[in-house]
C-alpha cells in the first residue's frame, strides 16, 4: 500500500483542478473530492440543498462555509482511512480554510500538499466554455483541446450523449473568477505560512501539468 496523501488543488475556474484529480486517482489510487461535483449531485437529486446550490451555481457566487463544511465531512467519512484525499474546489474562502482543518484533525488526516495550479484567466474562459463532458461516465472533453478519438462517440464508455453546465457561459465564469480573486486566492498566504505551497503552471499541455505534480507528490 502507497503512502496516504491527503492534498488541496487550488486554481481558479478551469485551470484543470478535475482533470488532474482524476489523473492523480487513476495513479495514486487517491479518491477526488470535488465540491462542485458534490453539489451538481444534489441538485440532480432534487434536495432542499440541490434546490440552494442549483441557485447560487448559477450565478457563480459561493454556497455557504458551514453547510459545505457539513456535506464534506459527510463524504470524507464515507472513505476509508488508508485512502488520501484530493480536495478540488474547497477550500475556497479562509474560513473554508480553518474548517478543514478541523475536518481533517478529527479524522486523524493531516494535510501534505497544496497544488497550486497557476493560469491566465482570459485563456480560462476559453477552456471553460468549450468544456463538455459525457452524459453517461462523466469523462471530460473540450470542444478544441480535447476531442473524443470517434466524433460524437466517448472514448471510455462509448456513450454518444454528452452535456455541458449550467454555468459555463461567459458571463456566470466572470462572477466565479472574481469570487476566486476576491475570497480563495487570499487563502494562499494561510498555508504558504505552512511551507504547503506548490505552483504549477496549469497553462502547460495536460500531461506537462500531470508530471509536474507527479514530481511534487513522488512515487505512488
Ligand atoms: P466547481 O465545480 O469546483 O467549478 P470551478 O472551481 O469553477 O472549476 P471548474 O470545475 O470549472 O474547473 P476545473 O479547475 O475543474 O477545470 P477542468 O479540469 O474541468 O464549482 C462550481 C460552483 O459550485 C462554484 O461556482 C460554487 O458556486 C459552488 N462551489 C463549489 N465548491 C464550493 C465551495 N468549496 N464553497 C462554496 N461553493 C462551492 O478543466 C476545464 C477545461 O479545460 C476542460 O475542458 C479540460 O479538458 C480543459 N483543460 C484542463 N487542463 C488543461 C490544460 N492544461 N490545457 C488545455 N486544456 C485543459
Ligand atoms: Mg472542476
């Protein structure tokens, strides 16, 4: 068994915090956390917390410290405890920040490392407009950098059904890239004070970005 490793990837909208996650499970054998995905997940279940999420996604502004905190404890504790974490997406305000400390102290986690992943923001909402991902697995493409092999036809699950999200359009990443400037890039100083802090430059091609944090993380 490799050694636990319990890490933050932080980055504004689109710098690729779920694509190199779902590299680092595939190699590391780590489980992904992605609050975004956690609340899409309640929004399709049609919860009282779906129905909050659902409106405050779409305009791109932040749900609520505490009731995130809660909902992530809830996930981590379905885990086991030889598994490391990735946290994508959270935390993303300074409160968000000393919440997960707790989370992780009471359930005997430490925290390793803090990816950094370092972006140009007009080239982000490129990215993110042209996202899509297939309506069946979930595996991820883009419209110019990452096309299925067969047109119309997912590479991993052979679905031909693919969706985009409610709040990938122009104006709504706007809103999300300043709530990033305004309340999670602040956060970057808490755990610099930790020496936790590792930079990537997220605008290298996916693989580059890949090796870059395999390098960071070492041997699975
Ligand atoms: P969330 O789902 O976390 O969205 P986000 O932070 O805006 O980030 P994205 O998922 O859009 O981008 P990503 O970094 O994962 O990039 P990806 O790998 O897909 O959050 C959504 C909303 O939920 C928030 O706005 C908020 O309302 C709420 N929320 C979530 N967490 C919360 C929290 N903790 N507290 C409060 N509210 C919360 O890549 C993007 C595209 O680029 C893909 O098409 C990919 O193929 C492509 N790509 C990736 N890397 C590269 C590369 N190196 N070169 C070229 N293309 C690339
Ligand atoms: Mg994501």
């Amino acid at each position: 068994m490799g050694k636990v490793r319990n890490i933050i990837l932080l980055g504004p909208p689109g710098a690729g915090k779920g694509t190199q996650a779902a590299h680092l499970v595939e190699t590391y054998g780590m489980v992904q956390l992605s609050t975004g995905d956690i609340l899409r997940a309640a929004v399709k279940a049609g919860t009282d917390v779906g129905k909050l999420a659902d409106e405050i996604m779409k305009s791109g502004k932040l749900f609520p410290d505490e009731l995130m905190a809660e909902i992530l404890g809830e996930h981590m504790d379905a885990i086991p405890a030889d598994k490391g974490l990735i946290f994508d997406g959270y935390p993303r305000t300074a409160p968000q920040a000393e919440l997960l400390d707790g989370l992780l102290a009471s359930r005997n986690r430490t925290l390793d490392h803090v990816i950094e992943l370092v972006v140009d923001e007009d080239a982000l909402v490129e990215r993110i407009v042209g996202r899509y991902t297939c309506a069946k697995c979930g595996d991820g493409y883009h419209d110019t950098f990452k096309q299925p092999v067969k047109a119309g036809v997912c590479d991993k699950c052979g679905s031909t059904e693919f969706k985009r999200r409610p709040d990938d359009n122009e104006a709504t990443v706007r809103t999300r890239m300043a709530e990033y400037r305004a309340k999670t890039e602040p956060i970057l100083p808490i755990y610099n004070k930790r020496g936790l802090v590792s930079s990537v430059d997220g605008m290298a091609a996916i693989d580059e970005v890949t090796d870059a944090i395999t390098a960071i993380l070492g041997t699975p």
